[in-house]
C-alpha cells in the first residue's frame, strides 16, 4: 500500500485527497502508512486531505487524532 500510495504523491500537485468511502477498519501498520504519506507529502507541499470516511473510521480518526492533523472534506453533491 505504501509504494502505490508514494506513486500517486509523486504526481500529485497541490493535494491528496484519500476517499475513505470504502474503508471499514484500519490497523497500526495503515496509520502509519497514512501518517508517514502525510509527512512525505507536507515535505514536498502537498496536503493530504481525507473524505467520505464511514462511522466507524470517524470514530478511529477521531481516537488517533488524525482528525486534527488531516483536513476532512465532504463529499460534493451533484
């Protein structure tokens, strides 16, 4: 997940955006895949910006606190 995470942030420009619509759970190791993409990418100005997360990963942005540290995004409505 790390190496095609780095792929898309090497031709990203101004933000990241990770839909999380699909995610259910996330352990230890995809926090800190998450987190260390956030570091690499704030390096290089870039944000990255979450959206669309289900309760459940609501719950978890909340508890680890990357709520704070990653902007949330709602997703448009058409």
């Amino acid at each position: 997940m790390r190496e095609a995470l780095l792929s898309v942030l090497l031709r990203s420009r101004r933000t990241l955006i990770f839909d999380l619509s699909g995610v259910t759970f996330c352990d230890g190791s995809g926090w800190r895949i998450l987190v260390g993409i956030q570091n690499r990418a704030r390096s290089m100005g870039i944000t990255v910006a979450l959206t669309a997360p289900r309760p459940s990963m609501s719950r978890l942005l909340r508890i680890t606190g990357v709520d704070r540290s990653m902007p949330l995004l709602r997703p448009s409505t058409r």
